[in-house]
C-alpha cells in the first residue's frame, strides 16, 4: 500500500529478489521488484499497470531507490 499526500491509497503486488553484495562504496544489498496495481482508492480506485523497483542499501537503510511506473486510470 502507497499513501499519497491527499490520504488516497494504490495497492499492488510483487514478486521480488534480495540480494547481499561485496561492500562497495558503502553498500551492502540490492532489493529488485516487479508488481502490478490490484486498485487503489480516490482517485486512484480504477488503476491499473506495473512496477518496477530497485532499492539500494547500506545496513538497515536505504542508499537510493528507482522507481519505474506505468498505469492507466479508467
């Protein structure tokens, strides 16, 4: 679930992969995502579409992270 800054909602699904990498730089994992909207609320309730996400961190938090999204709202 993503809250946005209006108090609606999207929600989705995702598969995804963990993995731990050599330290470098000061990172230590990489986390990559695939998913799809299941729906939403507001004005988010007809979404559809995909996403793609790559998290890269250091110890318990986060270095950078993309996000890629692609949806369509009926």
């Amino acid at each position: 679930v993503v809250t946005h800054q209006n108090g609606d909602q999207t929600f989705f699904e995702y598969d995804g992969s963990w993995k731990w990498a050599l330290p470098k730089d000061g990172i230590s994992w990489i986390s990559e995502s695939k998913g799809r909207f299941t729906g939403g609320t507001g004005k988010f309730e007809r979404i559809s579409g995909t996403i793609s996400v790559k998290v890269v961190g250091r110890g318990q938090s986060y270095v950078s992270s993309n996000w890629e999204v692609e949806y369509e709202i009926k």
